[in-house]
C-alpha cells in the first residue's frame, strides 16, 4: 500500500473516504507456518514444516475469490514463509486474475534469495517486502536467529530491483535495535525502498515483554519517524504503533500533515482482516481472536458481522484514557498490544503517554477535513 511520507499508517486523499464498516481494506492471509527461521518477535512462532490442516490448493483458490468478494485496495501473502507453499505462483495467478492487487511478504532465506523474482511479477506481484531488524549483518542476524540471514536479504533486495518490483523494509523496533535508528536511516538512504514500515511489537508468539520499548521511548521514536517522513525518499506507515497518527498530527500544529493526506485510521479489525493457515478469520495477526473460518464462513460477512469485528470498529467502546481520546477515531491504540499486555480487546494503549483531556473533544476531526 502506497502510503504518502509524513503519512500514519494507512493514508488516503480525503475524497476517496474508505468505508471500514463495508469492508477491509486490506487483506493478510498467512499461506503457511512453515519456515526456516527462527525470528526473535515472530508472532506465528514459525517452524520447519508445514501444518497438516492448512489450507489446500483448492480451498486456498475458493479462499481468494472470498477476498475478491471483498474488493480490498490490497492483498498480502505472509507466513511463516510463503516461499515453503509449492503452489504459490499459481495462487499469485489466481488472485491477479480475480483482480487484487498482490503484495509478497517472504522471509529472506536461501531459497527465496533464489527465486526467479520475473516470474514472480509475471505472475502479478506487486510489491515484496522483506524484514531488516538490524541495521548491520551482525545485529540482524541475531535479531533473525540465523546466520547469513542478512546476505540473503540483500540479494532479495537487488534481485527485486533487478525484477522491476518495488521493495517495502519492515523494521520492528525493540530495546535491543533502537539504539541503531540513525543506521538505519542510513542504510534505507542506500536501499531506496517504496515504503519503510515501522513495526512495534506486540507480545505474543516469541514476542516478549522485555524486549518492548517504553512508552517514552515510542513516543520518541514516532517524533523521530514523523521529522523524518518530511524528507526522506521513501514513504513511512507503522504497524501496531496508531499513535504514530497523532505525534504527525499534533507535529503538523493543526495544518495537514506533509503530503497532504489524512490518516484512514486503520487498526485491528478496522479495515484490517487476517486469514491464519488454518483459514480462521482474525482482527489482525498480533490479535489472535476468531471470529469465522473460511472453510465454513464467507470472509465478507464475518468482517462485516461478527460481534468482535463490529466491537473494535466502534471507538465509542474503548476504554482508559484511549475512550476519552480526541484522537481515538484515527488511532485507537494497538488493539492487539492492550489485549496482550491486559487482557482486553478494548483497553487503553498500555504503551502511550500522551495524557488526553478529561473531557472528549472533537478537534482532531476538524483538523482532518
């Protein structure tokens, strides 16, 4: 997804308004489990082999055109590693010819390092992103648990380049990389990526507590992210970090921030839908709740129904100081971090320090246009 710099996560013109209620915006289907990686924060603690109850080529055909149904402006394929899926280049094929617009979020291993990447465009993919946790091969390889995970990342890199397909870098930032953000802006400068996407981490999976940052220190990571959006040759969005929508805002003193595009507001369950291996539907990868699988349900229906998905696309029902926000319609809070750290779906952002007024205003709508 194109996201304007200077542009939290998830942007849009504000005459193309995007109705969440009707359906997603996006799309993320994790193809399989099976990895060879063995990534500090993964989230789907992957493993070596594939689930014997994933979907199958058919059921993952029928699958996509539930998510053609859906009309999305974008469609993921993640894992695990979707490289391990023998019929991956005829899924491609499938959902191009259904009329989605594909994106490929593999791991950078071997075999992906590869791949014929031509074929991959040939087959309709639009855009691949690959993970850099590290701003040197020494700490991106620790982060990622393998050695030469680094090398193969960089050949992924200049063979898209090679392809023609434009490249997204995923950064999740903990207490042990932070330190490395001014190296990274260094190497994304040589990189030239379309979009750099700033992760926060959720504790689940092999994600853990004490590798998060403290509030402080992600508040002065999305100030840093927002001065730089300014300039930087490639677009910025975070995931799991919506408060980031707020410090461009409150940094922009009321004007629209630089590009000119209002935040959509996208959060788990809110325009945002994930499918796991196994076909259960689920607000987002970090917030595994199950509302439908597609096996049995249509996606459509279930993102538009479900008790869950309807509770998180009301901020009318969020909690804490999140409930009396002015700026919980375009941000919300990480909806998976509360419900990990608290237990509650619709609890305040436990990693935000931002003290909103006691009394709920309604500027932050005016300030959007």
């Amino acid at each position: 997804m194109r996201v304007k710099a200077g542009t939290p996560q998830g942007g849009q013109p504000p005459s193309m308004k995007f109705d969440f209620d009707d359906r997603p915006f996006i799309v993320i289907w994790e193809v399989t489990r099976a990895c060879s990686l063995a990534c500090r924060h993964c989230r789907a603690e992957a493993n070596l082999t594939q689930h014997s109850l994933e979907l199958n080529t058919p059921e993952a055909s029928r699958f996509i055109e539930q998510v053609a149904r859906c009309q999305p402006k974008l469609f993921v394929m993640t894992g695990g590693d979707p490289i391990r899926r023998p019929d991956l280049q005829t899924l491609i094929r499938h959902a191009t010819d259904c009329g989605l617009r594909v994106g490929l979020s593999p791991s950078a291993t071997p075999e992906f390092a590869a791949a014929d990447l031509n074929a991959f465009k040939a087959a309709g993919v639009e855009r691949i992103s690959l993970s850099l946790d590290g701003a040197s091969c020494e700490t991106h390889d620790r982060f990622r648990g393998v050695a030469a995970t680094w090398n193969w990342t960089m050949e992924a890199i200049a063979n898209a380049a090679l392809a023609g397909i434009p490249i997204q870098i995923n950064t999740t930032f903990t207490r042990q990389n932070l330190c490395e953000f001014d190296s990274f802006v260094r190497l994304l400068d040589e990189i030239r990526p379309a979009l750099w996407s700033v992760f926060q981490l959720v504790p689940t999976g092999r994600g853990k507590v004490d590798d998060l940052l403290t509030a402080a220190q992600m508040e002065e990571l999305f100030e840093r992210l927002a001065r730089l959006s300014c300039t930087a040759p490639y677009d910025i969005k975070t995931t799991e970090g919506q408060h980031y929508r707020r410090v461009v805002l409150q940094q922009a003193h009321g004007a629209k921030p630089s590009g000119a595009r209002a935040p959509l507001g996208i959060n788990d369950g809110k325009g945002f839908v994930f499918v796991s291996h196994i076909g259960n539907i689920q607000p987002s990868g970090f917030l595994p709740l199950t509302a439908g699988n597609v096996r049995r349900d249509e996606l459509l229906d279930v993102y538009r129904n479900s008790p869950l998905f309807h509770e998180l696309r009301n901020p009318s029902l969020l909690m804490g100081k999140c409930g009396r926000c002015e700026f919980k319609t375009i941000c919300g809070g990480s909806r998976a971090r509360s419900y990990a750290m608290t237990g509650d779906y619709l609890g305040e952002e436990p990693l935000c320090v931002y003290q909103p007024p006691l009394r709920t205003a309604e500027s932050s709508q005016t300030t959007l246009g």
